[in-house]
C-alpha cells in the first residue's frame, strides 16, 4: 500500500484546495518559519482522527478551518483527504484506490467520508490499524514531540509500541469482546432479573394449576362415584316398582271381583228387604267407610307430594340460601380495592374519603338485602309447605279418627245383625263376608298407596339428581344406564345390588353432597384462562432460561477469546519488544558512536478510581489486589559512551533527540508503518549526525514512504520530491514544486 496523495481544503493556512502527490519514496516539504508547513503533518493527525486539539495546536475544531483574510473570506469547514493505492489490498476492501476524508464544521461537527460514503471514526481506526496506521500517532512525528517518547509515562509508551508493532488490531479486537462482554453481562441480569420477576406469578400460577389439576381429579372421582350412585338407584327403583306392580296386580284384581260381587248381593238384598232399617244403615255405614277411605287415601297421597317438595326445598335450601362464589369474590375484590385506595387518602381529602366510604356502604347494603331476599324466599316457601303439612296431617288425623269410628260402629251392627240371622239370610251372610275381605284387601292396597307414593318421590328425587349431575358433570353422565358394577372381579346382577339395602346407597348420597361443595369452593370457573396463563408465562420463562443459557455460552465464548487475544499479545508484544531492543539498540550505537539502549517491560500497581486522595493515601500502605489494578509499561535505559549516564533525565537535549530518532526509527524498522512524517526532528543535529540521520532515512525508505518537513540541506539531499511551502501578506499558504538548490533558498 503506497500513500499517492493528500488534499487541504480551508484547513488551517490553506485556504484554497492544495493537493501534494507522493510520487517518491522520500518526499521533503520546505519553506521559511511561519509559512504554515508544519500545518502539512497536523492535517495528516487530523484525517487520521486525532481527537486532540492541543496536538494540532488548537482549542476547539473552529481553530481548524481557515479564518479568513483582507482578501480571502473565513470557510465554513476544513476538510483534508488522503489517497492510498490498494493495489495489494493492505486495506481490507476490494478497490485499487482508497480515499480518506475528514470534514470539520464550524458548529464542532465532525464528518468521516470512506471513499466518499460516510463512516464512523471507529470503522476508519479499525480499517487502518490493519496497515499498521494506529491512533497513537506513531508515524507521526514533529519536532516538539520528538522527545515525547522519552517523556511520556511508561503506559502511554507501552501503547505507542503497541501501535507501531501493529497490535491495535488485536486491541481494537479485545476492546470490542469486552465490550460484548460487558452488553452480554448485562443482558444476562436484565433476563435474570425478569425471570426472578416472573417466579413468584408463575408459582402462584402452578399452585392455581395444581388446585385445578386436584379439582379436575375431584370432578373425575365424582363423576366416576356420580354413575355407579345413580346406576344403583336406578336398578333399585326400577326393581321397586317392578316388585310393587307384582304386589298390587291380585290385590286389585280380588277387590274388583268382590266389588262386583257385593253390588249382585245388594241387589238381590234390597228386592227382598227394601224395608230392613237395619240393613239400610249398615249399607250406609259401609259406604260412608269407603267413602272415609277414599278421602284418607288421596289426603295421604297428598300428604306424600307435600313431603315431597319439602324434602327438595330441605336438600336445595344450602345451594339457594348462599350467594354465588363468583359475586363473593368480586364483593371482596372490590371492599379490598377500595379500603387499599382509601389508605392512600391524605388528610386533605375528607369529603372525598366521605364518598368513598358512602359507596362502600351501600354496595355492603345491596349485598346484604341480596343475602336476606334468598333467605326469606326460601324460608317463605318451606314455611307454607311446612303449614299445608301440618294442615293436612291434622286433616289426616281427623279422617283416620272417623274412620276408625264409623267402622266400630259397623262392626257392632253388623254383630247385632247377624244376631238375627236366620236360614234364610244366607246371602246377607255371603254380602257381609265378601264385604269383610274387601276391608281387609283395602288395608294391603292402602300401604301398597303408601309404598307407591314413596317410590314416586324417590324417583323425583332420582331424575332431580340426574339433572343436576347432569348441569355439573356434562352430557357424558347419561352413561350411568349402560354401567357395569363390579363386586372385585364378580359383575353384580340387579338382585345383588337391591339386596344391599338402601342404608349404604344413602351414605353414598351423602358423600357425593359432600364431594359437589368441594368442587363448588374449588372454583373451576376460570380454569381454562389459568391454565392458559400457566402455559404462556412457561413458555415465557422456559425461553428467558434459554436465553440465559444462550447468553451464559456467548460470554464464555467472549472470555476465551479475551484470554486468547490477551495472549496473541503478550506474546507477540514481547517479540515486538525484542526485535525492537536490537534495532534501537544498533541505531543507538550508530547515532552515538557507541553505548547501549535498551527496553524494559516493567509493571506499576495503579489504584482503582472512585477512590478519595485520602483514601489512596491509606490504599497505598496496603495494596490489596481487590482495590488495585497492575499495569504494564516500558522504561527506556541508557549508557552514552565516556559518560556515567543511565536514566533518560540525565540526558542533555540533543541527546534525548538523538535517542528518540534512535528509538522512532527502530520501531519503523520492526514494523515499518506505510508512510513515517517527520516534522524537524532533526533541527538539533549536527553535521555529522545530520550525515548518519541521513543514512538511517534512506535505510527507512526501504520499507517505508518518508514525508520530510525540515531545513537541513543533508536531509533534503536525499529527497526524490522537494515541495516548497510560502505564505503571502494575505495569510494563506501556498505550495511549489522546487529543485534542491531552490528549496535551499526557500527553506531559509
């Protein structure tokens, strides 16, 4: 890569556009003091990117743009470029030529231009740290800081060398890992701190999920006991009223038949004693028997629907009498919203605590007059259920006395009677026995009334059930009539389950009432939108823990290639610095005719910062390496021959010149930079050091394009291009191409 040109446009004394072609490998730039061609290698720092005001001797970017004259007005911007042949791609892009432009603006504003596109200072550094053309300024030296190698601390040193062995690569390469490293760092504790956020819902989340997982199984458990319950009660009441029609089928049929009977009897009875009073009024005590029974019977059957609903009003009292679960919970979301509101409230707030508290208090009311309404419904209706009971069971009563009274009375007419009997009343005696067994069949059809009536309410009570199994559970309940119940491994037959008895079908009832309030305080109602949550808050957390993971993987990645970036330094630094040591060390010996030079990797504890000077004091008298962070620098040792000088502060000024020619030169010679600018760095040399410094550049020519800024006629003997600066009255520097005896004038 070859440096082939650089422009000035309105930067410092060059007003106009001046352009300076690099056609050889030494080019020297002329001209008397003041005539601003020192200006030439500040504006190479200035392209380069030099942050540094003070370096191009300046206090603010406005310093930078031409400010104008009598004849020539100030620019609004200053803008250098520089053009590189990329023939051999030192430059990582794929064109032949590569241009580098800075642009400052009145306002401070910097541009960067990369081939006319805009970039970043950072992409620039990066771009030519890959041709050994660092930040430090290395490669660009001037006669004021000749000596600022020497003077420097030895880590700002240590990173001159570092840019001139050409490791800013590797640096800007590590800078950047531990960049990433610290964004990584960080990523990781904003997806720590969010998953440690996300735990406690998501705990509260699974508990919800495993008291829905628990209801689920209480719902199975209750559906699975719901089915054998009703399929037992359904073979019960099925058989029941089976065994009850077999019961009443000849009881009803023998009572038919005797009612025919008795009515053929009267008949020929009352033909041949129409005028027996006695007769007549045994046959109307029998009818008003009869007449007390139908009565009795359809009082009981009453009696028996009334008990009936009784029982139902009893068994849905609980579920009727209670307010929902779902109004409870939004009552006491809303009382504790407001009381939580209410503490809020400051003591300039009164009335407006005084409407809050107002609403509270109503909406307790409504909730109250809610509760009390249920209350008196229900108890309203089971208190006149209730009443018709007592009503009916009084009427009963009455009947029952009646009856019991009329058939004495019959008894002991029918005994008077039959006292009269003769022969020829045989068929009065054939009417009062059939008359008799009548009663008695009456009695067995009467409690088979009564067992119907019974039966009848429970299988009201069984279709009830179903229903409300139904309404809890699902469709899928009906399947209780096709269930087949076990006894282990023995399937139960219909006889075998109605002769377990009706003591353990009950107790099951129970336990199911008991199972159906367990999965109502359960309150599944919400359950698919938690389980929902459940799953996407998992999600959520299951891909922060993947991401942790990920990013744990990525800063593992960063710290191994810290390590192995931190090592590729050290390694090549210590070479660099070896390598150095015997060039610096032969220049040295050149320049001073004899001696020793050297360079030593030392290490300095520097306190960590946030520390008080105070507490650096206390620090220093007890270094901990948590409090301190070790440095490596370089320390430059010396022996001038005939002389018993070591350190560098010992060194007179032409000396310290001659060591930092010595040392710049063979840090070019290790690791020689595309182009070395050196502005009057040999304004001290004498004749015969002028002839050596001479040599050496010519040497360095070799390897590197040389731009001389200087007034030494042995330095310009040995330039290919002499350009000469010169500044008119109006202030703005101008350029000439001159020949060597030409620049002879010009340079004085």
């Amino acid at each position: 890569m070859r440096l082939t040109l650089i422009e000035l446009s309105g930067f410092k004394s060059f007003a106009k556009k001046t352009s300076l072609e690099f056609a050889s490998s030494i080019t020297s730039i002329v001209g008397p003091n003041g005539s601003g061609k020192s200006n030439v290698a500040e504006s190479f720092r200035f392209v380069l990117g030099e942050q540094s005001m003070k370096s191009m001797r300046g206090r603010r970017g406005e310093d930078l743009i031409w400010n104008g004259s009598a004849n020539s007005p100030r620019a609004g911007r200053a803008s250098v470029r520089l053009v590189f042949d990329n023939s051999d791609r030192a430059l990582n892009l794929d064109f032949d030529e590569v241009s580098i432009e800075r642009v400052v603006h009145r306002d401070g504003q910097n541009d960067y231009l990369l081939n006319g596109s805009q970039v970043r200072l950072r992409d620039l550094s990066e771009l030519l740290a890959q041709a050994n053309i660092g930040a430090s300024g290395h490669h660009i030296i001037s006669q004021g800081e000749a000596d600022r190698i020497l003077s420097t601390s030895s880590r700002e040193r240590r990173e001159m060398i570092e840019d001139a062995l050409g490791l800013t690569a590797y640096l800007y390469k590590r800078e950047e890992a531990e960049r990433k490293l610290e964004k990584t760092g960080e990523n990781m504790h904003e997806v720590d701190a969010l998953r440690r956020e996300l735990s406690p819902h998501l705990k509260f989340l699974q508990s919800q999920v495993k008291k829905i997982e628990d209801s689920h199984k209480l719902r199975d458990d209750l559906a699975a006991q719901y089915l054998e319950y009703l399929k037992r009660e359904q073979v019960y009441l099925k058989v029941a009223l089976f065994e009850l029609a077999e019961k009443k089928e000849v009881p009803e049929h023998e009572h038919h038949a005797l009612d025919k009977k008795i009515e053929h009897v009267r008949g020929e009875l009352g033909a041949r004693s129409s005028h027996d009073v006695k007769t007549r009024e045994l046959m109307d005590l029998e009818e008003k028997g009869r007449t007390l029974t139908e009565k009795r019977e359809h009082i009981t059957r009453e009696l028996g629907r009334i008990e009936g609903e009784l029982h139902a009003l009893q068994h849905i009292a609980p579920s009727e009498s209670s307010v929902p679960l779902a109004d409870a919970r939004t009552f006491g979301e809303r009382i504790e919203k407001d009381l939580t509101e209410l503490q809020t409230f400051t003591s300039s707030e009164v009335e407006r605590l005084k409407n809050r508290i107002a609403a509270l208090l109503v909406l307790a009311q409504e909730f109250l007059r809610r509760i009390a309404k249920q209350d008196s419904s229900s108890a309203l209706s089971a208190r006149e259920r209730a009443e018709k009971k007592s009503a009916l069971e009084r009427g009963l009563e009455e009947v029952r006395t009646e009856e019991a009274r009329v058939a004495k009375t019959t008894s002991a007419l029918r005994r008077g009677i039959e006292s009269e009997k003769d022969a020829s009343r045989e068929a009065e005696r054939e009417l009062f026995a059939a008359m008799a067994r009548r009663s008695e069949i009456e009695t067995v059809l009467s409690q088979l009334r009564s067992e119907e009536v019974l039966l009848s309410r429970e299988k009201e009570d069984f279709n009830r059930e179903v229903a409300e199994a139904g309404a809890l559970l699902g469709g899928a309940i009906v399947e209780y009539e096709s269930q087949i119940l076990y006894r282990g491994s023995e399937r139960l037959s219909d006889a075998d389950i109605v002769d377990e008895g009706r003591i353990k079908q009950e107790e099951r009832r129970r336990k199911l009432e008991r199972m159906k309030i367990r999965l109502e305080e359960s309150g599944l109602g919400n359950s698919e939108e938690v389980l929902k949550e459940f799953k996407e808050t998992g999600e959520r957390d299951a891909f922060l823990a993947r991401e942790l993971d990920d990013l744990a993987q990525s800063a593992e990645k960063l710290r191994l290639l810290i390590e192995e970036l931190t090592k590729t330094l050290e390694v090549r630094f210590t070479d660099g610095i070896e390598k150095i040591n015997t060039e610096f060390d032969a220049f040295f010996k050149l320049m001073f005719g004899g001696g020793s030079a050297n360079l030593q990797i030392v290490k300095e504890h520097r306190i960590r910062r946030g520390l008080t000077s105070a507490e650096e004091t206390l620090q220093k008298s007890d270094l901990d390496s948590d409090e301190v962070e070790i440095e490596e620098g370089i320390e430059i040792t010396v022996t001038i021959p005939h002389k018993r000088v070591k350190g560098l502060h010992m060194l007179s000024g032409g000396e310290r010149a001659l060591t930092s020619i010595a040392l710049i030169f063979a840090m070019s010679q290790v690791n020689p930079p595309p182009f070395l600018i050196l502005d009057e760095t040999d304004a001290a040399l004498d004749e015969a050091n002028s002839r050596r410094y001479g040599d050496m550049i010519e040497n360095l020519s070799k390897k590197s394009q040389l731009i001389l800024i200087t007034h030494n006629r042995e330095t310009m003997s040995r330039a290919g291009v002499l350009y000469g600066v010169t500044m008119g009255q109006d202030g703005i520097s101008k350029l000439l191409s001159v020949k060597f005896e030409e620049a002879l004038a010009v340079a004085k």
